[in-house]
C-alpha cells in the first residue's frame, strides 16, 4: 500500500486559503488569505486529519491548533 506523506488541500474559508502538511516532519503550513504562513511543528497526523475532515477548518484551526502548537510565521 501506497503511503502519502504530504497533502495540500484548498480551503473555502474567509480567513484559511491552503493548508499543507507534511506527515514526516509533523509540520502543518496555512496559508492564510491575506498572505502569511504559519508553520505550525509536532502536529500529530490524526489531528491533521481531524481538521481535513472537520466541517469548518477555520473554526477546528481556532479551538485545536492556534495558540497551542509552535509556530513560526511568515509571508508569501
């Protein structure tokens, strides 16, 4: 069986644009719509799939991700 190891997903959100994570590294990118990127480290693949599937990714990013991970920001 064929493992991915990194996933980009398009987000129809006001404030999320992409998110991109990598299952080796356990990095989490999102692109924010007004152009930065946060890289957010240690973030488990099951949360990542957590939020893939949530029904709203920004609101699962707010109450999961934000302010409790590592992160380094930046813009594109």
């Amino acid at each position: 069986m064929r493992r991915v190891s990194k996933e980009v997903l398009l987000v129809d959100s006001e404030a999320i644009k992409q998110i991109h994570y990598d299952r080796e590294k356990r990095i989490l990118l999102v692109w924010f719509q007004n152009g930065m990127v946060y890289s957010y480290w240690k973030v488990h693949v099951r949360l990542f799939q957590r939020m893939r599937n949530s029904y709203s990714i920004g609101r699962f990013f707010n109450k999961h991700i934000k302010n409790k991970y590592k992160h380094q920001i930046t813009t594109m």
